[in-house]
C-alpha cells in the first residue's frame, strides 16, 4: 500500500507486483476456499453456480455476507474464478459474473462464451466496452432520441479530444460547444470531472478526454448547477468530488425532496429496456439530469457498467431473484 512493491521470485525470474494486486489475490484466494467448502443445500434443491471473476474492492462491497446467506437459502453457489487457469477448466458454471479489465482476459471470457453457450456471461466483453470508451458510451441514447408524453431524453454535445491541449479551444469553437465545458476521461475507469469555465482554461486540460457542454440542471446529489453570476465571476478548471461519494439522500444533501425528484418511472422504464436491447448489457445504470428551467427535458451524461450495488435498499433480494429468473430462462 501506499506506493510499496512486493517482490516475488520463482525459478530465477523476478516478478514485481504491488501490494494491492498482493493484497487482491489474497481476498480472492479465501473466497475461493470458503465457496470450495460449498454444503448447506438440500439434495433435492437445483444449485445456481456463479462464477465471478471481481476486484478485490468489488468483492467486498458486493459480496457481503448477508448477500451470500440469502443466496446460499435460495440455492445459489457463488465460486471465485482462479484467473491464472483457463475458464474452461473450471466450473460447471451456469452463470459468470464478471468485472475485470484487460485484453487476455476479455479473450479469454469470449473464448469461453463461444464454446459454453449455455452459460450466461454478465456481460458480454464487447458490450462492456462500448461503455467503457465515452466516445461511444451515449451513442444509443442518441439514436433512441425518446421523445413521448413523459419527457425527451438526450444527450449533451460532446467533442473527443486525444491529444495537443493547445489545439482544444479552436477544436471547441468548430463544434460549436458553449462555455462551461465538462472535461471526462476518455475511458470511463475514473468518475473524474472538471468544468472549464474559459478559454484559456481549456488548454490546462489533459487529453485524452471527452468534453461536453454543461447543462445547468435541477440540483443533483452529486452534481452542482451553476448559476448565471458564477459563470461570470469563475475562470480556471474546477474538479469536482467524484460522484460515487455523493449524499445517498436528500436529506444528507441539504435539498429539498421535490427538487431532487426521479424522472417519471415509465420514461426510465422505456429508457432502460431500450437501452438494454441496444446495449446488449443487463448490468448498468445510467447518470441522468433535468434541464434547469425544465419540467420534461432530460439529459443522460454518463452509462456505469456494474455499479455499486451494494448502496441499492434491498438489493440482496433483488440481485438473488435476478440470478434465478437468468438461470429459468436457460
């Protein structure tokens, strides 16, 4: 931790690994020994197995304890994947649940797909992909343009900038986006955002990035708006606190519940069923705002593939039953 290497030697071969991938596999190594003791379910109860491959940080928040009772009682077998051995020795799985990084290990899982097309993958590396990179991440919400007696949903202007921060305000000027500017990573690993208040404020920012113009919103949680006397008093770049962090309620927040309202359930209902047909995806959940000034106009900024479900009310009964409805359908 804290910038220290752990080093590791074998057959005269030198391998350097920092302390949280040491760290990692150790959190993953005594899951995969607990799920190996396995017991507890009926003989006549038809086990659910789910492999998943996660971060150490994602087992943690998702895997708790009271999560892993219930779907223990439900006929659910949670298995760790050992990473350093081909998938397809491994299991037999009905269902992977999956969310690690990396080119071999996406080949490997589509692999594995290919050849077992039995077992659910969730989801597919393709897919995942697609939202991962912010150049394509809004695409479908733009095409889908859902417009019906609920609201309008769409996305802001964007402009992909990937290298010569010198070259980004002539490259704004020509695509015609107003100041302030949103700045995003361009891969959407980091809930980083920084909004550019000037010109020359734009040339501070690093590529790559992904810009978008800002939409003064109904106040969110995580989100501030910015009013028309702070745009003329501000210049430079402002960091905002990462958005995960964000007050869970209203309450914590200091806002008004009726400000810090949802979007109507039927309009998110149709935007999430469409999205999950375009998308291809089942784990996602989407970062919208209302336009300020509005009472139907919203704007969805960004897609997160696999959230944290652990902050969701009730989310063990809700993910168990999931779980079970995937493995009925096959």
């Amino acid at each position: 931790m804290g910038g220290e290497i752990v080093y590791a030697e074998e057959e005269g071969k030198k391998e350097v690994r920092n302390e949280g991938e040491v760290e990692e596999e150790k959190m993953v190594a005594a899951h995969r020994k607990y799920t190996a003791a396995g017991g507890g379910f009926p003989p006549a109860m038809k086990v659910v197995v789910v492999g998943y491959a996660l971060t150490s940080k994602k087992i943690k928040s998702f895997l708790q304890p009271k999560f892993e009772r219930l779907a223990r009682n439900k006929g659910i077998r949670f298995v760790a994947i050992d990473q350093s051995r081909p998938l397809s020795d491994q299991g037999p799985f009905d269902i992977v649940l999956h969310k690690l990084s990396g080119k071999e290990w996406r080949r490997g899982l589509e692999d594995y797909r290919n050849a077992h097309p039995e077992v659910t993958v969730l989801d597919p590396p393709d897919a995942i992909q697609q939202v991962h990179n912010r150049q394509s991440m809004l695409q479908d919400v733009a095409d889908l343009n859902l417009s019906d007696p609920y609201g309008k949903v769409g996305v802001p202007k964007q402009l992909v900038i990937k290298k010569d921060p010198s070259a980004i305000p002539g490259a704004v000027n020509m695509a015609g986006l107003r100041l302030p500017i949103v700045a995003k990573p361009l891969v959407a690993k980091s809930h980083e955002l920084s909004l550019a208040y000037d010109e020359i404020s734009l040339q501070k920012l690093e590529p790559p990035l992904v810009l978008q113009e800002f939409i003064n919103h109904v106040r969110r949680f995580s989100l501030p708006d910015v009013s028309k006397r702070e745009l003329s008093k501000n210049a430079g770049v402002y960091r905002f606190p990462r958005v995960s962090c964000a007050a869970a309620s209203a309450d914590e927040a200091d806002l008004d519940p009726c400000v810090a309202e949802l979007p109507p359930r039927p309009l998110l209902e149709r935007l999430a069923r469409e999205l999950r047909r375009r998308l291809g995806l089942r784990l996602f959940n989407l970062d919208i705002i209302r336009e300020h000034g509005t009472q139907d106009h919203y704007y969805v900024i960004d897609i997160n593939y696999f959230p944290g479900y652990g902050k969701l009310p009730e989310y063990e009964h809700i993910f168990t039953d999931f779980l079970l409805s995937l493995a009925q359908s096959k």
